[in-house]
C-alpha cells in the first residue's frame, strides 16, 4: 500500500507498526490479522515479527472487493479504537458489527471518549496516510462549547496559536456562534488538542463535537449512524486527498 506518507517513514519496520500506521488496526489487533493470514508482504503471507522495507509491497487480504466510504456520527462514550474490555468499554468496529452488521470498514482517526462527531469508516486503505499525515493540512472542524463566556482576547490566542506544554499550536480560525459556543477549524490533530489549549487558556470543555472533515459534513446523521458517502461528495474528497 505505498502512499507518500509511508514512504517517508524509517524502514526496515516491524509489520505491525506498518499496520497501524497504515491505519488497518491496531498492533495487537495487526497481530491478529497476521496470524489469520490476512496480510500479504509481495503476494505471500507476512508472519509475527517479520519487517519490511519501503519497497517491499503489504497488503490486505481482499483488498480488491469494493471500496466503502461512510461517514459515520460516534456517539459520546464510544472508544475509536480498543476499547478497555475490563472497563465494558465499546469501540467503533464491535458497534457498527452489532448495529449494522458491517465488518469490512474501520474507522480512520480517533475521536477522545468524552467527544463526538464525525469519522470516516472505509476499508480503502489509501485514505489513511494523507488524512492523518500532519503535513496534508487536512481542515477539520469542530463545535466548541466550554464552561464561560468565550471573550475575543481567547477567540485571538486560539487562532493564532497556544503553548501546550511546549507546543504551540499552529494558525486556526475561530469563529464565536453564542457566548459559550465557537467553531473551531485545525489542520493537525494533537492528542486532545482542543481540550489542552482551552485549558491553557483558562477554559473547560463542556462539549466537543466534529462536524466536518475536508468537504465531508457530519449533516443530519443521529449519533452512532452512518450514511453513504455521495459520488460526487468522494470524487472531491479524493480529489482533497490527492488520491488518484
């Protein structure tokens, strides 16, 4: 599955990184895809522990059936990706397979417990690098509500960029829609990093939503839902994603 963003990573790599970069599964769960015989390393099947190299060619086992592209609202108190099974906790796959009996899609990128909103589920592995690379400058945008009156000093310092503990954020653009609400658009996506930079400044986050990735809007799906992305909606996203 070359993509410029793997290619750019420091090989030789175990075939589980790979994996998770690649944004298949997690290690563990690549572990599990690897013993089941469902990934391929140049057309033969990859074992635990084995490495490879940037021109070395990995793929999913049935790779070729159709490609799926859904977009998908994750209800608060949904884990992304595995879930804490000791903590009865829930994750995206385990819910759409109970609700929707679909199995053949993951979730691209994370959304915190505690957040909601939109992700893309596909089984199209090239989506994964350049969405999630912190050089694509993907927009996503998110609906802010926090604990007091939002003032333009802290709509200011957000746009132009917050110290979290020793990062500065880079440029924003936020936009006020009540006194405690704002909709705030990012092109990277540091761990709970708005939560970390309205702290910084004072700040709790009340609620946390994503409405929107690139040109795809989480719209009108209820929470834990998911509709079919349009054709002319990916011909565009695609298009965002410079994947030919």
């Amino acid at each position: 599955m070359p993509n410029d963003f793997l290619n750019n990573m420091n090989y030789p790599m175990r075939i589980n990184k790979y994996i998770a970069l690649a944004g298949w599964a997690s290690r563990r769960e690549a572990d599990t895809l690897i013993n089941e015989g469902k990934i391929l390393v140049n057309g033969k099947k990859a074992g635990i522990g084995q490495k490879v190299s940037g021109t070395d060619v990995v793929a999913l086992a049935g790779e070729t059936k159709n490609k799926q592209y859904l977009a998908y609202y994750k209800g608060r108190g949904i884990i992304t990706h595995s879930p804490d099974l000791k903590k009865a906790e829930v994750d995206i796959a385990t819910r759409i397979k109970k609700d929707y009996q679909l199995e053949d899609v993951y979730p691209v990128g994370r959304l915190d417990k505690d957040s909601e909103g939109l992700i893309i589920l596909t089984n199209d592995g090239r989506v994964t690098a350049p969405l999630l690379s912190p050089t694509s400058g993907i927009e996503k945008i998110y609906e802010v509500e926090v604990d007091k009156n939002i003032n333009s000093r802290f709509l200011r310092e957000i746009e132009n960029g917050v110290n979290i503990e020793g990062y500065v954020t880079k440029s924003a653009k936020a936009e006020q829609k009540s006194p405690l609400r704002f909709l705030l658009t990012l092109k990277e996506g540091k761990k709970h990093q708005i939560r970390r930079m309205c702290a910084a400044l004072g700040y709790q986050v009340q609620s946390l939503k994503r409405i929107q990735i690139a040109n795809l809007e989480l719209g009108t799906i209820k929470p834990n839902q998911y509709r079919k992305i349009s054709r002319s909606e990916l011909t565009e996203f695609l298009k965002i994603l410079k994947i030919k």
